[in-house]
C-alpha cells in the first residue's frame, strides 16, 4: 500500500458508543494530523503529532482522543459523540512541520462519520 | 474576519473555458500559498504551491500570488470535464528554522466542467 490509507471509510454510531478511526502513512513522514471535513466549511485542524509526541491540540471536545503509537499510525478514538459531530474526518501527514519550507501535506481518503 | 476568504460557488462552466479560482486573505505573514484538488470521495491533493509572490505554471494550472493585495489566484486553461472538483487554497506562515507551520484552509469553491 502507498500514500495514507484510512479506514473504516464509512461508519454509522450512536452517541452512546465508542468507537476508533485508523490511519497508516507509507510514505516514511513524521508528522501526522487529523482535520475534519464539514459542509461549507475550510478544514478544521483537530490534532497535530510531530514524531509521536502531540504538538497541536486545536481545543477538541475530549470525546475525540487521539493516539500516535508511532509515526506510521494514528487513531482517533471516538466516545459520547453528539449528531454535529457527523463529518468527514481526514487524516494527512507531511515529512514533518518544522525546517522553515513548505508543510506540504499528503492526505488519506477520510473516513465519513454519522452520529445517530 | 476570516483568515483565509474563499467563495464556496458552485462554479459551472463549459469544457474549454479559462477558470478563475480565487482566495483573499488577512494575514500579512503567509509565505506559502497551496492549492489543493479533492474529488468527490477522496481526499485533497496537492495540485502546487508557491512561495512568496509571483506567478507559476504547471501545465494547463497557473497559480498566482499577489502579495500587496493579500490575494491569491488559480487559472485553468482549457478546462476538462475531469477537472471537476472541489479546489482548496491553503496558506501558511514561516514560523522560524523551529517553528510548526500551520496551514489555513479556505472553504472550497466547488468545480463543474460541462461537455
């Protein structure tokens, strides 16, 4: 596999359940981010890891908890969501964010969340 | 005020025509300036960026920077019906040989290429 892949790419929850997005990066990058998606709106960051180590927490509910194991992966975990919630979330990831060039970022496919 | 201002459209126009893609922003200090495609059901890739002001051409893309009016352009020439898609301005900061660049994304306009 190359690039970021993500999945599940679709999932359906109810506000009670917990459950957990995946993404892999093949590209040999060390810094990954989460951003959602939402109708007429510009991409929300959400989450920032710099060799594995979180840089960036763009004041998320803490029913969205990341996790990096490493700077391959990176999971969101999702718990108690509520309906406006429902979007899509993307993973992306670049070589890293820091060295004064372009962050140029490599997105996966995103993963469409509905909160019932 | 918006960092970054971009007007959502829809866009049509008809195969072969020039297009004009626009985003205005308010941070003086954006260096970088992206353009990003997304289709439907995927995720945004880069189509090029640049630094700082200026032109640059990518075959039938051609982006500009026009620093002093805080504007940036993306022109397509002889458009393509697989030139749908939903493009994205991004733009960040030079934050120091340490500092974290974090892109600010405008909304999207949406592109439709007709036959």
């Amino acid at each position: 596999e190359t690039g970021v892949t993500q999945t599940p790419r679709h999932l359906v929850m109810g506000m009670t359940n917990k459950k957990s997005l995946k993404c892999e990066q093949h590209l040999g990058h060390n810094a990954m981010y989460w951003y959602k998606q939402s109708a007429k709106k510009p991409l929300e960051l959400m989450f920032v890891y710099n060799f594995k180590e979180q840089t960036e927490n763009n004041s998320v509910p803490s029913r969205f908890s990341p996790e990096c194991p490493n700077s391959s992966h990176l999971f969101l975990h999702l718990h108690t969501l509520q309906p406006e919630d429902s979007a899509l979330y993307l993973c992306a990831s670049s070589q890293d964010s820091y060295r004064g060039r372009a962050n140029v970022l490599t997105f996966g496919a995103g993963s469409r969340l509905t909160v019932l | 005020q918006k960092e970054v201002e971009q007007d959502p459209g829809p866009l049509s126009v008809p195969e072969g025509a020039i297009v004009s893609l626009n985003c205005t922003y308010s941070n003086s200090a954006f260096q970088y300036f992206m353009w990003y495609r997304q289709y439907s059901r995927k995720g945004p890739e880069l189509l090029m960026y640049t630094y700082s002001s200026g032109n640059k051409e990518d075959g039938r893309f051609t982006a500009q920077v026009d620093k002093s009016s805080k504007y940036i352009s993306l022109f397509i020439r002889d458009s393509q019906p697989s030139d749908s898609a939903t493009y994205l301005c991004a733009m960040s900061a030079y934050e120091g040989i340490q500092g974290a660049q974090k892109l600010v994304f405008g909304q999207g306009t949406r592109l439709t290429i007709n036959p």
